[in-house]
C-alpha cells in the first residue's frame, strides 16, 4: 500500500473481506464516509484495483454537483458498460400514462434484477462503484436502498461514499474515515520525503491540516520542495492555491453563517460561543446593517449551519465551545477578510474578552493584532505586560519573553521594556539575545548619560559565565565609568557581579578586593539582594577543599538571603554550593537531601538551567554508587538540556564528567581538535591544561603530558585559591608519578597535604579521596610510611562513603604501590579491587587489577573458592559439582595462592570486601 493509505489499512482489508464474501454470494453495501479531502476516493481506488486483480467486475459512476444533473445520473453512469443486460436504458420510464411514481418504481426494480442477473453470470461477482452520493438525487438514493434490500444472497458489493448519507441505506456496512492522527502524518512524512523528517514538523502539519490527508499532501509538497522538513519547524506561509481549494467549502453558505464564520475566525481555532454570541448579535457595538445584508438570524441556526458543512465541530464534554474542524479552514475564512474587516474584528473581540474576564494572553493576542493608531497600541501594549506576567508566574518564560517581544515592536524605542525582555529571555536561557539587549540598553544609557539604567542592564546576566563572560564583564566596566550615584546595596550587587565575572574569565587578583569592597557595602546596607551577590563573589575566591566549612556558611546565607529577597538565583546558587561542600566532606546522607531539595526548587522556577543541575547532580550520585550506566545516560541527558540554554560551559562541564568516568571504564572522550591542538588553544587556562594532561595519562600520551605537567610546573605558585585549584593541584601530581618526576611529586605533595580527609568530589566530576592521589604521590618519592597511611585512609573513606568505584581504585592504588615491596600483599589488594570492579562493569579497573594479580582465577577456581567461601566443606562442593574431593582442595590451594590469602577464613574475608559494594 502507498503513502495515501497511511491509516486505512483496516478499511481496505474490511472492503478485501466484504469482496470476498460477495463472491460467495453473500452480497452487501458498503458505505464510505467523510470529509473532503479524508481520502474517500483513494481507499475507493484500491479497492478497485485488489477487486480487478481477484477476477471481480467493476462498475463505477459518481453524482454531479450541477443541479441540471438528470435524475439516477451516477447509476446511468455506472450502467454504460460492456456488460450484457446492462444500460442507462434500463432507468428510462418512456412515455407511458403511468403514474410517474410508479413508472419509476418499475425502472428501478428492473433495473435491480438486472444487476442481480448480470453479478451471477459474472464469474468474481460485480463490484459497483458510487461516488460523491452527497449530491446524489432522490431517485439515486432510493435505488440503492432498494438494492441494498435484494443482494444478501448475490455475489454482488455495492460501495458508495458520500461526506454524509442523506438517507439510511438498509443493513449497510458504514466505514467512517477519520481525520489521520499524528503518527499518521508523521508516517506519510516519513514515506514522501527523501530526507528524514524533524521531529518538530508532524505535530504542526497536523495542527494546520487537522489529519486532512488532502491538506496535509499539500503542506507537505510546499515542504519538500525547499527540503525544509529535515530542519526545525517554523511558521508555514500557506499557499494560496490550497486556501482557494478549502474556501470552497464556504459558497454553499449563506451570508449570515458566512460572516458569522468570518468573526469565529478571528477568535481562533476553538471558539468561545459565548464570546461569539455577544459579538454576532452587536452587544460589543451596534452591528452594520446593509443591503448585503440578510436578515438577522438566531446566532443558534447559523452555527448549525457550520457544523453540517464540517466547518465548526462539536465536542459533547465541552458544549460552550466549538472548533474549526481544521486550522487551514479556519485560516481560509480569515484570509477573506479585509484588512478593515480584521481589526475591527480583533478590536471587538478583545474588548468583549476583557470584558468576560479572559486570559491575559488571548487578550492580548487580539490586541497586538488591532493596535494602529496611538490609543490601541498603548492598549496592546498593556495587554502583552499583562501577558508576561501571567506567563512568568506559570513559569513559562519563553512565552512571557514573546509578549515583551511584541510590546518591544510597538514601542522599540523604550529601553526599560527592552530590559523587562532581557531578563525574560535570561530566565529562559537564551543568553545571547539577553546580552544583545543589554548591550542596546547600555549604549542608550551612555548616549543620555543615564546611570541608573546603565546599572540596570549590567545587572540582567548573572551567575553566568562561558562564552558571554568578557562581554558581561565589559558592560560592568560602562556602568561603573558613568559613575552612577546609587545606593550602597546597588552599588555592591554591581561590584559582586563584576568580581563574580573577573574569576570567570581568571582575573582573580583583580577580583578579590572588589569582592570584599562588595561586602563591605553590602553588609552596611543590609540589604537581602546586596548581600545575596556579595556572597556569591566571596564564594569565588575560596578553594573548596581548604574553605569548605566557610563555603557552606555561604551557602546557607545565600539561600536565607533568596528567602528574605526573593532572588531564586541566590538560593540556586546556595544549593550547588552546598552540593559541592558535601562531596567534599562525604556526607552522602546531606548530599541527597540537598539533591531532593534543588529538585523541588527546579520545578518551582522552571528555569532549564536549574533542571540541567539537577541531572548533572544525579549523574554524579550514580557514579559514587557504581552505577556506571545510569552516570553515563544521566550526563547524556544534562547534555541535552544545556542545549535548551546558552553559553553556559556545559561542553567543557560535560567532558570533565566523562573524562572521570574514562578512569573506570576506558572510554576516552574525544577532544575535537586532539589534544596537543587543545593545549596550544588552551595552554593559558590552568583548569584545561589540568584536564587535557589527564586524559593524555588516561590514553598514555606522555609527549602531550609531558608538556602539560611543563606548563602546570610553572603555574602552580600562582593559583588562585578557588574552587579549581584542587584539582589542578592532584591532577599535576599525578601526572608526575605517571611521568616519574619525583621531584614535581613530592613539590605537589607538599602542597596538598592541608586537603588530607578531604574528597575530591563535585557535581562536575568525581574522583575520589585526596589521599588516594597523596599516597601514589608519597610512593612515587620515596615515603613508603606516608604512602600506606593516606592509601590506607583512602580505602576506609571510600567504604564508608560507599563509593564502590572509588574503592576499587584506592585498592587499586595500593596493590601498585606493593608490587616491588610486598607481592603478596599486591595481589591480595589487586584481587579485591578486581572483584569491585568486575561486579560493577568497571572495565579499565578490572584489566589494571587483573594484571597485578597475575594468574587470574579460572571460571572453575570461581566457582569453587565461591563455594567454599560459603563454609561448605570439600565432599559437599565435590557432590554438587560432580567431581572428586582431591580437584576441589586442589583449585582452593591454587585459588588461595593466586588472591595472596591463607585459608579459607581470609578468603570469605577477601570474598565480601568485594561484594559488599555490588549495589
């Protein structure tokens, strides 16, 4: 089947049964019915064609809309054929002194038998086509119901189709066509375009066509032609050929329904009747009366009128409303009307919707599309505010930053409603036409020497940072050079958020006394908003691993302070913080509460940015817990979403995630360019460098490492005490002992001892006590006390943290530092951090580990030691295993000595170190 059977298959096969069942002679009438356009004649065409190809002889006519049509015209049609018995004559009464009722009784009951004659001496039975019976005569329709009543026992299937039967035809079988779905269009989308298909594109073709298969063939030729369906949806400028097609549908109206129709237009596709009532019978303003005017009629009749033509439907669950049957319907009347004749009708409406109470945003879509003079673009104006905020508390802020849009182009020159715009679309995520308003809002400013305003749209964009913060940091700078005569608590939320900004683009030296000045100000201002941002720039300056009991003090003023000021933001803010803090102190109990809580405030703001935490934040979760897939799928999804946003730096977020997951299972993001290109690119950031050297450890490429431990050589004097100076630090340790500079080791040692008992855990990217780094470090120096110390502690943190990953790494760690002093020792760790790592998919850790145990265990040694571990003696694991006692002690020696433990006892032990982190 084709493309236009898309969603008639069960028709076709009930048609393909009825066929059947008339060649055994049990004859039927099948009635195909609905709108224009729903494909009656295309079901009607295979049927035909499957009939034909089974032996079937087929016989078509259809009705004439011209009224001059003469009477039984589609069954004169049909009966001008090659068949014997068969012709129009049969129909004609002759000049005859009968009745003339009678006479046409006896045409038509000749003219029965005659078909009955000629299906039993057809050898597949006849099949009898009628088409468009809605403009059939009564004598057509008469004849069929007579034949209907005859055929139960010949081989003989009547179909005909109509958009609606005007009569009951006896014991028809009704096949109705419904409208196409969505999946339906997106199928015939599918089929008919050689490009795939945007998801974005079926759910608006199928808004514009209502499921019309005619309508929707026609949007999507208009689509193909320029290849538009494999990108993005957008507006879609209908054709005038296809309005033309569906304005047809409105000649056989009246006037009075037709105008009526023109004002439902309008008002849009659902239509309130109570809105449409007060406007038809003029109570909105005295209605124009005319010679090509008809008499008023009830508002009732005419909507009556509508609903047979399958113009407007009903919907018996909502009766105070109709629809238009299909949006082209409705955009077809609306494209009749005149530009005079729309305005006035978008005027009245609007009035009468606020006059009703209405929602602000169908309000205001009326007024927006009548505001031409002064008075009613400052009434739309009115409107669209109105609109935003309605649309702000439902959080939606893509349609509150659309209403400010359609105010800005009334009123483009008005700065402050740009502002309003900018922080609507900031809400939304769309950073860079946030930017480019402020940036218009600030050249206004300078120009008219308004600081005030100037302070306003540098403060718009906060708690941003990416790719906008040089831009944000030089609008900061315009504001400040105006010299703007604010108050305390103004002046110390522009000083936070320049400070806030220097750290992003790593001027912190420059940042650290303004923060403080910042707090000064704020602090004497008392208030909540002040203190708010001044919090955030101090939070900047602090490394997470040496402050953190500092950072979550922050963190609880800035979410008191959001409560106090209602700047969400502030409490945003507070709980990643406080997110971080945690990891870092291993409180997995704090940490999933905090994480329940950013959840709950995601929901209620609704902001994209908030909703990629909250995944990000659970990725990290399924990570600790050795929940490597869920981790993955979980990143994937944040990933996703930031592209909802701009400009945060959700790449270079994610990457980092990943490159912690590589640790574990061996798959190594990709950087774009390869890595030696990205250290030319990014050589000068101490965070990149520290992640490119990683992952050049991570797939053992020590030329770029070897530059990259170079390069952070040389900066580690200079960090800056900030929330990335940790890792810069245990990365560049690392490194070194990967690269056996003993002497960069012990420098990095040094300076990270003070982070000892700490995690080196966040949000972005996990990697585990800071001990674990410290003893490798120790190690690779020479401090063989200090090493089994901090490897020691790092393998009791992370059993009760229960981050099962990072426990098999810890043993992992130690096993290494064991090989030369202690193998058995070795083995035994390795084989603990083996078992972790095979029970939770942790690839990359199980062949490190495997290797340092050497003689692995075989699949039968498994089985046995598992057994054994249980207590069960030699004769019993002998029994169940179907082999002699003497093989079972033999593989336990063999097990115990390749795990590097003594007995059976040890080996139990060493069983459920590795199984307790299996969930």
């Amino acid at each position: 089947m084709g493309a236009g059977l898309v969603a008639r298959v069960a028709e076709v096969v009930a048609l393909d049964r009825l066929r059947a069942d008339a060649a055994a002679g049990n004859g039927s009438v099948a009635l195909l019915t609905g709108e224009a356009g729903i494909g009656k004649t295309t079901v009607v065409e295979e049927a035909v064609a499957r009939s034909s190809a089974a032996g079937t002889t087929v016989l078509t006519g259809r009705a004439d809309p011209d009224e001059g049509a003469p009477a039984f015209w589609p069954w004169s049609r049909l009966l001008d054929c090659d068949v014997p018995g068969l012709t129009p004559a049969l129909l004609d009464t002759g000049d005859t002194a009968e009745a003339p009722a009678a006479a046409r009784f006896r045409v038509m009951q000749a003219t029965v038998r005659a078909l009955r004659t000629a299906a039993a001496g057809s050898a597949g039975g006849l099949l009898l086509v009628l088409e468009d019976l809605h403009w059939a005569d009564p004598g057509s329709l008469t004849l069929l119901g007579m034949l209907a009543r005859e055929i139960a026992d010949s081989p003989l299937l009547v179909l005909a189709t109509a958009r609606m039967f005007p009569a009951e035809v006896p014991g028809a079988r009704v096949l109705a066509l419904a409208p196409w779905d969505q999946a339906a269009v997106a199928a015939y989308l599918t089929h008919v375009s050689a490009a795939p298909v945007h998801s974005s594109w079926p759910p608006v073709i199928h808004r514009l066509g209502g499921g019309n298969p005619l309508y929707t063939r026609e949007l999507a030729r208009l689509l193909t032609v320029d290849d538009r369906l494999r990108r993005a949806a957008g507006s879609v400028e209908i054709p005038d050929g296809l309005l033309r097609v569906v304005s047809r549908r409105f000649t056989t109206l009246q006037p009075a329904t037709h105008d009526l129709l023109g004002l439902a237009a309008a008002l849009g596709t659902d239509v309130d009747l109570t809105v449409l009532t007060r406007l038809a019978t003029g109570e909105t303003r005295p209605r124009p009366t005319g010679p090509s005017r008809t008499e008023v009629q009830p508002t009732e009749l005419l909507l009556t009128e509508a609903i047979d033509a399958g113009l407007l439907a009903e919907d018996p669950w909502a009766p105070a409303r109709l629809r238009f049957t299909h949006e082209l319907v409705r955009e077809a009347r609306y494209a009749e009307l005149s530009r005079a004749e729309r305005i006035d009708a978008h005027a009245r409406i609007a009035a009468a919707l606020t006059e009703a109470g209405a929602r602000a945003d169908e309000i205001a879509r009326h007024r927006v599309r009548a505001a031409v003079g002064d008075e009613s673009r400052r009434a739309a104006r009115e409107a669209c505010e109105a609109a935003a905020r309605a649309a702000a508390r439902a959080l939606d802020h893509r349609a509150a930053a659309a209403w400010l849009g359609q105010a800005l182009d009334l009123f483009p020159a008005d700065p402050w409603l740009r502002l309003a715009r900018a922080e609507a679309v900031c809400r939304d995520g769309r950073l860079g036409v946030a930017v480019a308003d402020c940036n218009a809002i600030m050249e206004v400013a300078e120009a008219e020497r308004r600081p005030d305003l100037a302070v306003a749209a540098a403060l718009v964009v906060r708690g941003f940072g990416g790719q906008v913060a040089h831009t944000l940091v030089r609008l900061c700078e315009r504001a400040l050079a105006l010299e703007p005569d604010v108050t305390d608590g103004t002046m110390a939320q522009l000083l936070a958020h320049h400070a806030y900004l220097l750290v992003e683009i790593g001027a912190h030296a420059r940042a650290e006394p303004i923060s403080r000045r910042a707090m000064s100000l704020a602090e004497g201002s008392g208030e909540p908003d002040a203190m708010a941002a001044a919090v955030h720039a101090r939070h900047e300056v602090l490394d997470l691993t040496l402050a953190t009991e500092e950072i979550l003090d922050l963190a609880r003023r800035s979410c008191d302070l959001a409560a106090a000021g209602g700047r969400v933001e502030a409490e945003l803010w507070g709980r990643l913080w406080r997110l971080d803090a945690l990891l870092t102190l291993g409180d997995i109990t704090g940490f999933d509460a905090e994480t329940a809580a950013l959840a709950v405030l995601a929901e209620r703001i609704g902001w994209p940015v908030a909703r990629w935490h909250v995944l990000r934040t659970r990725a990290a979760r399924f990570l600790l817990a050795g929940r490597i897939s869920a981790a993955e799928e979980t990143s994937a999804e944040a990933f996703a979403l930031s592209g909802t946003f701009e400009d945060q730096p959700a790449r270079e977020l994610h990457a980092a995630f990943r490159a912690g997951l590589a640790v574990f299972t061996g798959y190594l993001p990709e950087w774009p360019s390869g890595l030696a290109a990205a250290l030319i690119t990014f050589g000068s950031e101490p965070i990149a460098v520290a992640q490119i050297g990683r992952l050049a450890q991570l797939g053992d490429d020590r030329v770029v490492g070897a530059e990259c431990a170079r390069i952070l050589r040389d900066m580690l004097p200079g960090l800056p005490p900030d929330s990335r100076r940790g890792f810069v630090q245990i990365t560049t340790g690392e490194i070194a002992v990967w690269l056996g500079d003993a002497d960069l080791a012990e420098d990095v040692y040094t300076r990270s001892l003070p982070m000892a008992g700490r995690y080196l855990n966040t949000v972005t990217a996990c990697h585990g006590a800071v001990d674990r780094s410290l003893g490798v470090m120790a190690a690779a120096f020479g401090d063989r006390d200090a090493a089994e110390r901090h490897l020691t502690t790092a393998i009791t943190m992370e059993e009760r943290l229960g981050a099962a990953p990072f426990a098999a790494s810890a043993f992992l760690a130690y096993a290494r530092t064991l090989v030369k002093t202690d193998p058995r020792r070795s083995r035994q760790q390795a084989g603990k951090a083996l078992l972790i790592a095979r029970r939770l998919g942790l690839n990359a850790t199980a062949s490190a580990a495997a290797e340092l145990t050497r003689d692995d265990l075989t699949a039968r040694e498994r089985e046995i030691v598992t057994l054994a571990a249980e207590g069960l003696a030699n004769r019993v694991i002998a029994e169940r295993l179907h082999i002699s006692e003497r093989t079972v002690e033999t593989h336990v020696r063999n097990a115990l000595a390749k795990l590097g433990v003594a007995n059976r006892t040890q080996l139990a032990a060493h069983l459920r170190a590795g199984t307790q982190y299996q969930h």
